[in-house]
C-alpha cells in the first residue's frame, strides 16, 4: 500500500515524461519511420531495377491462309509498332526446285471492315492482343461470307482496298505509327507455308511511373512519424493549456481598491478577498456565460445650459473648493494606527 504513492509521485514528477509520450515516441513513432523506410526504398527499386521496359517484344505461331489484328491491337501498348511475320517452306520432302522457291507473303494496312471482306470464307488467324508481356493472344476462325478476291480475281497486292501493302520472300515486316482503333492488318500468306511465325514490337515513349505512389506513402509515414514525435506526443493537459491562454486569463481575480491599499501597507492583506466580492465575481462570470446582458444601461442626462445660471454655479463651486481646503487637515500617527486597525478588524469579519 505504500508503494502505489511512491508510483504516482514518479509519474507526476515534471522531469519525467508520461505514459502516453513514452508510447508515442518509443513505439508508434518508429513505425512510422520504419513504413517511411520501406515505401521509399520500394519506390527507389521501381524506378532502377523493377522499372518497366521501353521495348515490348511479344511472339506467337499459328496456322492460317490469312493472319488479322483485332481492333484496338495495333495501339495496344503504344503508337509506334511493328510486325514481323516468317514463313516456313512445305516440309523436307519436297524437291529441290521446290525448296528453291521461297513463298511470298504480302501484309497490308486497311480497316477491320475491309479486311473481313477480303477474308470472308477463309481460315483466319485473329491477334487479339497480349497473352503476357512475352506472348500473342492468337485465336483461329472462319470469316463468314464469299470471298472478295475470288469475284473480282484481284492479286491481293494490287487491290485499293489497303491504305498501304507491302510483299517480300518468307518475311516482311511494317513499321506503323497510329492511334486510330480502327486500324488493322492484314497479313495474306500463301498455300506453301504451313507454319508461320509473328512477332509484334512496340516503343514505349512514357513509362508508367510506378515509384511515385510509393515516394508519396514514404512521405507521409516520415510526416506521421514527426508529428508523432512532437506534437501527437504531448500530454492533453499541456496542449489545452496552450490552446487556451485567454480562458486562464479570464480566471485572474481582480483586485479591488482596498485589498490593494491593504496590499502596500500590511503585505497579505491585500490577497485576502471577502466572500461577497467571489460571490458577486461568480454571479458575474455565471451570466456572461449564459449569455445574460445583465441590467440595462441608464439613459444619459441631458443638462439644458438655458435652464441654469453658470454664474451662480461658478460661485457655488469655488465655495465647495474653499470649503475643502479649510476641512483639510493632516492626520496624525495615533489616527492613522487606529484606521488601520479598525480597516484590519473589518477584513477578519468579512472572512468569517
């Protein structure tokens, strides 16, 4: 039972912090420093060793007499692409003249529109976009209708349906830069080649920030962990204290003419305060508040000049003054010790 005491006056001591600034500072704070650390260093790898590539390389092979680019392909990554597209023979069996003639393949720009015409009723392979970072989504289907090309018996080369076209032995390739959706292309491979291979590259001209986010979390665990520290450590008491400096102010008694008379001659005296005073003082603060005016000011007198005679006035004022000057006397010693006295009685009864 005598120990808990002794606690308390530990804990009160003001050299001492308090529970709650200990848990702050030594707990919560660092925290918050370790979460800054963490977030800033992630943001640090993201923006050197995990930053994304400018260059996307994806791959695929399939088995088609025409290959087509869904839209929204082309742009999928970035404006600036190209595609690739290799060509394999027949097989090894074939002869000599045959391995000697390499298959030509054309690849065409033009509209999804006008690709499906010219592919109606054929076996098309579809790009449908990114697999993964490394891989083309092709998917494979027949395009309803009646082919364009067996009506008109138009060399795909030669048709105005394509807004560029360009044809090449085994591979060809063509480098684009657009931003239209719409856009497709279409890639017409002949009847030797039985396997075909695709390679679409894109140049990324912005990079997806991904360390920004972390730098911004990094910065606000640090300012957490400094407010931690300083103010969110701080004892309620002393931050209402320091809020509110005008209510203390309104809790200073006021000092009344006597207390201070009695304060420059008998020192103490002037510190004691008579019960009706604190009650009226009370009363007073209790009203302003409850938002109470309290009585109503009294009118102003107006004086009249015409209504008084200023010489008689002036005659009555210098007798006031003689009268005065004639009742001043000096006071004695014994009389002042008395008054005294007597202004030291009255202050014990106003205690009591």
């Amino acid at each position: 039972m005598e120990q808990v005491p002794e606690e308390k006056d530990e804990m009160t001591r003001p050299g001492k912090p308090s529970r709650h600034s200990m848990i702050m500072r030594g707990i919560v704070t660092p925290i918050f420093g370790l979460l800054a650390v963490t977030a800033i260093v992630l943001g640090i790898f993201n923006a050197t060793v995990w930053k994304p590539s400018a260059h996307v390389d994806a791959h695929a092979r399939t088995k088609a007499a025409y290959v087509v680019t869904d839209p929204g392909v082309l742009p999928l990554v970035d404006s600036k692409v190209t595609m690739r597209v290799d060509a394999a023979s027949a097989g090894t069996a074939a002869s000599a003249d045959q391995d000697s003639q390499k298959p030509t393949i054309c690849m065409a720009l033009t509209t999804a529109k006008d690709a499906a015409g010219w592919t109606a009723g054929h076996d098309v392979a579809r790009v449908r976009g990114l697999g993964d970072w490394q891989t083309l989504s092709v998917g494979r289907d027949t395009s309803p209708g009646k082919a364009v090309k067996s009506d008109q018996g138009v060399a795909f080369q030669d048709s105005d349906m394509w807004q560029q076209v360009t044809c090449s032995d085994s591979s060809v390739s063509m480098s684009l830069k657009t931003d239209d959706p719409q856009a497709v292309l279409l890639v017409a491979v002949p009847q030797g080649a039985h396997s075909l291979g695709l390679e679409m590259l894109w140049q990324r001209d912005k990079l997806p920030n991904f360390a920004m986010p972390f730098y911004f979390a990094g910065g606000l665990l640090a300012l957490l962990a400094v407010l931690s520290a300083t103010v969110f450590a701080m004892d309620p008491v002393k931050r209402r204290k320091q809020t509110e400096p005008e209510q203390e102010a309104e809790e200073t008694p006021e000092v009344s003419v006597a207390q201070a008379l009695g304060n420059a001659i008998l020192p103490g005296l002037g510190n004691r305060r008579s019960p009706a005073s604190g009650r009226r003082l009370r009363h007073a603060r209790g009203q302003a508040r409850q938002g109470d005016p309290g009585p109503p000011p009294r009118p102003p007198v107006v004086i009249d000049p015409r209504n008084r005679n200023l010489v008689a006035d002036q005659q009555e004022g210098d007798d006031r003054r003689a009268d005065d000057m004639s009742s001043t006397r000096v006071i004695s010693s014994k009389e002042m010790a008395s008054y005294l006295a007597r202004l030291a009685h009255e202050g014990e009864e106003g205690r009591q």
